[in-house]
C-alpha cells in the first residue's frame, strides 16, 4: 500500500517539526501541513529510528 502523502512532504513535515521555535506544538505544525499530529508523532518516531536516535522498542 503506497504511503498517502510523499516522501519529500513527509521529510519536510519532520524537518519543520523538529526545528520549530520554542511554545509552537506538534499539533500547530500538523495543522499547518494539514496533518493528523498522530501521523507527525509516527513521522517523527520513524525517522529517529532511522538515524539511529530512538531504539525500535523505545516507548
């Protein structure tokens, strides 16, 4: 099954998420990209799973 939105969008997402200034939530940079904050938090997981900052069994 084909992810819903691209891999460039989804990098993008993750990228403004992660540098965002400090008091803006993941929920307002969800709503800005029109995204559930649910799949930004998966977004998120899955790219420090990727790089090697989050372990597969982290919490």
């Amino acid at each position: 099954m084909p992810e819903p939105y691209p891999k460039e969008f989804r990098e993008d997402v993750v990228r403004v998420a992660r540098n965002r200034e400090p008091g803006v939530t993941l929920e307002q940079v969800a709503a800005d990209f029109r995204v559930h904050p649910a799949s930004l938090t998966k977004w998120l997981r899955r790219t420090d799973i990727a790089e090697g900052t989050r372990s597969v069994w982290a919490d």
